[in-house]
C-alpha cells in the first residue's frame, strides 16, 4: 500500500517543502563558491596558492566523512526514520557554522593563519555534510519513478537558483553598504554569512516537520566502507554519472569563481566599484544569469520529459559552452555585450543544476537489483563527497594558476587597482576556453551515459517482480 502511495506522486505542496532545502544548501553552497576565493587572497590574507591549499586540505577530510554520513544515515533507523534525524539535530549548527567561514582571524604568519582558516572550513564542511547527505538520499524513496525523480529535482532547482540569486546579488550590496557606512570588508561579509546562515536551518526543520519516509521493514545490512564504496564503483551507470557530475560542477564551480576576478580586473578596468544598472557590477550579472535560470527552468524539466534526461542536458552544456567562447572576446568597458552574454549563459545554467541531480538518482535501482540493498545514503555521500571534490578543484586550479601568474593583493581601502596583463590574460582563459573544453567533456560523458528511461523501467519492473515473490513466500 505505501508503494501505491508513492508512485502516485508527492503532493505538490510537500514538493515544496523538500523543495526548500536546497534553499539551506545553494545559499551557503553560492556564498562560498563564488566569494570564498577573493575573500581568502583580498581579505584574509592569504597568497593565492597557500590558498588553494585550505581547500585542499579541506576535502581530504570530505573524502571520509561523506560516505561516513551516508553509510550512517542507512543504518540509522528511529521512529522518525532514517534520514529525517540528521535534518533535525544538526539544522541550527549548521547554519550557526558558516560565520566561522568568514572569519579574517587577525595572525600575520601564514601558515598560522591557513591553519586556523582551514579548521573553520572542516568544522563548517562536517556540519554540511551532516544535513546535505541524509537531505538528498530522501529523493529515491519519496520519488522513485524517472520522470518524477525530474519533476521533484525541479522543485529543488527553483530554490536552489532563487537561494544562488538572492546571496549572489545581495551579498555584493551589503558589503559595499557596510564599507559606504565606514566598516570593513570583513564585517560586511560575517554579516552576510549570519543572516543567511541563519536563514539556511529552517527549511530543514520545515522538511523534518512535513516530509515522511516510506516505512521500510528489512535491516540495514552492514558493509564496511571499503566494501561499500568497491560496490558503488562496480556500477557501470554510477560511474558516467559521477564523472559526468563532477565536470559539471567543476565548470560552474570555476566560471562562477573566475566571474567576479574576470568582471573586476577585466571588463571593469580594476574598478572595484564598478557598477551597472544601479547595482555593483558582480550582483547585476549574477542577478541576469540567476534570474534567467529560473524562468527557463520548466522548459528544461519539460524537454527533459520529452526527450530524456540525457538529450536534454546534451543540448543545454553544448550552447553553454558556445556562450563560454564568446565570452573570450569580450572587451573592457563592453557593458552591454557583457549582460547579454549573462541572459544566455543563464539559459543554460538551470540545465547544469537540475538533470544531473535527477540523472543520478536512476544508478540506486540498478544497485538494489545487483546487491539486493537499498544503499542511497552511501551513494549521497558519494554524491556529495564528488561535489565537494568538484568545489575544491575549482578553488585549487584557480588560486594556483593566479598566484603563479603573478595575482596582486589590493591594499586595503583602495577603490581602484590594476593586476598584471598575464594574470587577467590567464583569468580570460579560464571563464572562457578552458570552461568550454571542460563543458564538452561533460557532453561527450552525457553521450555514453547508459541508463535511459526505458532501461530504468525495466530495472523497477524486474525489482517489483522480486518483491512480490518475495511476499508470496512469506519473505
């Protein structure tokens, strides 16, 4: 009877309410992504490539706690379930957490200072790690079939574009606020991180009070880890999605970390003011990317279902990475050209964000039919563990390519500074070519990817006959 329940669809408000986590997730997962490098060098404090290190060191400890939390929150069983726990116990430290991201502690040693800054980043990661994983292993069991998997991954979308534009644009308006009313970049950014910080522990809470698990009465069976991520590895679908994944999120990680160094020393002349239609530049663009995203998201949850998801996200990366090279060329000063380009990148960035997510979640039937283990908090935390990967990379390749180039701090409290003509050259290339080969790399993934809607059919028909055998023999 639950499984009747399910297949017939998730109303539409508890679709929004599982919906809002990715309001917690992309809000602080935006913050980090797009501002994290340039607080860290301008600041912070810290060379460039010391930088990138923080990250680094960062995601070693995600390569354990990742599959750690998703192992756990299969084998956690309540009365509120497997995943919903998480969601309420660790909610508020979540979100009390990311202040600690934006801290400049005032050391003067480097090393010092990359030490004490990278602790923040373990405790803030750990602390996502918690709520992210069991948060998006609920997805397969509370939507099991494929093109529901799309319609609910939608709904995740919106908010995680609307939480991506609302940090985005406003977070440059705040800053430049607090330094209009004579504080500092660093006071304007811990006000950033509390208040949406603050705002990321409710939607969890909310899904904890409003989304139920499908009751399931077999044991977890206990593997260890090794075994369990030698499994994961052993299907064939988890393996194109997961690079086709990490691709993905390495080229939006990168473009949206190149962006604001790219519209400041490039297209802005080094004007750290710089403005345009009444906003500073870095929240116009950002706001015309997001903002497109989400108005063309439904056309892509649309084609995904008549086409599938596959051809879908093929045709989105392919203009992306079009609008990438044109890019390129854009010249200092070229405003206009610049928020056009954003409105078509933008078209193309709901694809990035909403069909990998629901491509993946087809890989955990084919596991079951294999392993004959429902195994999607493992898999999250793999998931997870890939996107965090994919964040680090982009932090890593950047800020070390910059400091060999010869990237300059600006001294505090000046409004212009011009960095050297290899450095913004090698900022050019990165937004530019080097994000296009990176986004037909993920196409030519996509082209592979094995398990289309009817072969995932039949995966879900071949496990109901399993199961109603099973019920037939008293199992």
């Amino acid at each position: 009877m639950s499984t009747a329940v399910i297949e017939a669809g998730l109303p539409f408000w508890k679709k929004v309410a599982y919906g809002t986590g990715d309001w917690s997730t992309a809000s602080l997962g935006t913050l980090r992504q797009v501002f994290y490098a340039i607080f860290l060098t301008d600041v912070v404090g810290l060379e460039p490539r010391l930088a990138s290190l923080v990250a680094l060191v960062g995601i070693l400890w995600d390569a354990v706690n990742d599959p750690l939390v998703g192992m756990l929150s299969d084998r956690v069983r309540t009365r509120w379930g497997r995943r919903r726990p998480f969601l309420l116990w660790f909610a508020i430290p979540y979100g009390a957490s990311f202040t600690l991201l934006w801290w400049a502690p005032p050391i003067q040693n480097q090393v010092l200072l990359a030490a004490v800054v990278c602790l923040a980043f373990m405790l803030a990661d750990t602390l996502q790690t918690l709520v992210s994983v069991p948060f998006m292993a609920m997805l397969p069991e509370i939507a099991p079939s494929y093109d529901e998997r799309t319609t609910l991954t939608g709904y995740r979308i919106f908010f995680n574009l609307l939480a991506s534009l609302a940090t985005a644009v406003a977070a440059p308006i705040i800053i430049d606020a607090t330094l209009a009313a004579g504080a500092t970049q660093q006071q304007g950014y811990l006000l950033v991180a509390a208040l949406f910080g603050g705002l990321s522990a409710l939607p969890f809470l909310l899904i904890f009070l409003t989304i139920h698990e499908p009751a399931r009465g077999e044991a977890a069976r206990r593997v260890s880890l090794k075994t369990a991520v030698r499994t994961t590895w052993a299907n064939i679908p988890f393996r194109f999605a997961s690079i086709l994944y990490m691709l993905n999120w390495i080229t939006f990680d990168l473009i949206g970390l190149a962006l604001p160094f790219y519209l400041t020393y490039w297209i802005a002349g080094g004007n750290l003011l710089q403005t345009a239609l009444g906003l500073p530049l870095e929240s116009t663009v950002f706001a015309l990317i997001l903002t497109t995203s989400v108005l063309v998201l439904p056309f892509w949850t649309w084609l995904a279902h008549k086409l599938s998801k596959r051809s879908a996200y093929i045709v989105g990366m392919a203009f992306w990475a079009v609008v990438q090279l044109l890019i390129f060329g854009v010249q200092p000063g070229q405003m206009t050209m610049v928020l056009v380009l954003s409105v078509l990148a933008g078209i193309s960035v709901s694809t990035a964000h909403v069909l990998p997510d629901a491509m993946f979640p087809d890989v955990i039937e084919w596991d079951e039919l294999r392993t004959r283990r429902r195994q999607e908090g493992i898999y999250y935390g793999v998931m997870s563990f890939i996107r965090k990967v994919a964040g680090a990379l982009a932090i890593f390749i950047a800020l070390q390519v910059l400091g060999w180039v010869g990237y300059q701090t600006p001294p505090p409290g000046v409004t212009t500074f011009s960095q050297p003509a290899a450095t913004v050259l090698t900022i050019r290339f990165l937004i530019g070519p080097f994000g296009a080969v990176l986004l037909f790399s993920a196409i030519l993934f996509a082209w592979f990817y094995p398990l289309t809607r009817e072969k995932h059919g039949r995966i879900r028909r071949l496990l109901d006959q399993r199961k109603q055998k099973q019920f037939a023999h008293g199992e």
